[in-house]
C-alpha cells in the first residue's frame, strides 16, 4: 500500500481544519471566559493586539479604553479579561469565570 504525497497533504489539511474548527467552538461558546463581553475576534486570537501595537503604531491601550466605555468587561484575548477603574473588584488577568467570588 503506497501513499502519495496528496494524501498525505489532504489528511494534514483537514486535520488542521478540524483543529481550528474545535478550537474557534471552544473558545467562543465553552471557555470560562466566553460569558463576558467583548469582540469576538478577541476571543479567537490576540492577533488584534499585534495590529493596533505594531501595525498602528501602540494605540492597543487606547483600543482597551473604548473597550471598556462600550461593554465594562471586556474580553481582550482569548485568555484576558479585564475591568478598569473598579476598586471593589480586583483585575482578572487569566482564565476565570464571571461568576467567581473568591478572587485573590
């Protein structure tokens, strides 16, 4: 049994198409952090970071502010949610629900 390079392209392709498919699902609808609001690019990748630090020169703090004039919380990567100017609640920087009480 003989495989061609084809196949073998083929069968990484659409492995990888069902790993990005698996991973999109996930971090829209099943991750801790999928119940707070935000853009949901920023839920897929922190490829939105890269273009307003490099691309537009580090207006990602600025892009942050309007972020949280518009929705509070919000989701700033797949893994980063944050608050600002709230002093009774701690910023969350990681992987944690929204209905946590026991913040450190």
């Amino acid at each position: 049994m003989s495989f061609s390079i084809a196949l073998l392209l083929g069968a990484a392709g659409a492995a990888w198409g069902l790993y990005v498919v698996g991973l999109t699902l996930y971090r829209l609808f099943l991750h801790p952090l999928a119940g707070f609001p935000g853009p949901k690019y920023a839920a897929l990748s922190r490829w939105h970071e890269f273009y307003y630090d490099v691309y537009l020169g580090g207006k990602f703090i600025f892009y942050i502010e309007e972020l949280h004039k518009k929705y509070g919380w919000s989701r700033l990567g797949p893994c980063r949610c944050r608050e600002i100017f709230a002093p009774a609640v701690p910023l969350t920087d990681g992987c944690c629900r929204p209905d946590r009480t026991d913040h450190p």
